[in-house]
C-alpha cells in the first residue's frame, strides 16, 4: 500500500487500517470467528504506528509523489476450508506539512529539524 498526495503542496500522510472477517455472502463477522487470525505490521522504516493506532508516514510527502514503500504487510491464518475472507481498508489522510505547527497541533506529534515527524 502507498499513499499519493493529490494536493498541490507537501503534506503529512497518515492512515487507519480497518480490517474484518466476511462471510461468502460478504457479511461482517461480529467477532474473529474461531481458528482465524491476522497480523499487520509496518513494513517499511518510513512508516511508524502510533499510540493512537494510526500509521504515520515520517517526512512529507510533495505533490503528485507517493510515499516509498508499502505501508503494510499482512499474514492470515484461517482453517480450510475458508469460510471468511478477511477484508483491509487503508483510510489515509493528509495535513499540510508547512507550518509545522499545523501538524502539531492537529495530529499531536513532533517535527524535528529535518521535517521529520516524532510519533507517540
């Protein structure tokens, strides 16, 4: 997964992962049915995963680029057959990145020096 800028001026990129269990007639699993799991870990070192539970893209991004590297990787363990599919959704979001106040103050981080962000 990469994220694109669309906007005409560098931007903060950061993104919420949802992910569910769906059924062959494409419900929602009310919870993790039995025997399934998943596992999504950041996968490049340009993206990190806050207390909050977003995952933050460290520098900005310019207009028209994409951030390097994908945002995830993902493992599945489910029984056969597979009555489930697991489904994830990447909502991602951007701010722009000049002042650095305005990522301060709207996401709650830090910018160090170099433009790059400082995530709890």
């Amino acid at each position: 997964v990469q994220v694109k800028n669309t906007g005409t001026i560098s931007a903060y990129i950061r993104a919420a992962v949802v992910a569910n269990w769906i059924d062959v007639d494409e419900n929602i699993a009310a919870s993790v049915p039995e025997g399934y799991s998943y596992d999504l870990t950041c996968s490049s070192g340009s993206w990190v995963q806050g207390t909050d539970g977003f995952f933050y893209y460290l520098l900005p991004v310019a207009p028209g680029a994409s951030t390097e590297g994908s945002l995830l990787t993902c493992t599945v363990a489910c029984p056969e057959p597979r009555e489930y599919t697991l489904s994830v959704e990447v909502l991602a979001e951007a701010i722009q990145s000049t002042p650095a106040s305005a990522v301060k103050e709207a996401w709650n981080v830090a910018v160090d020096g170099d433009g790059k962000l400082s995530v709890n």
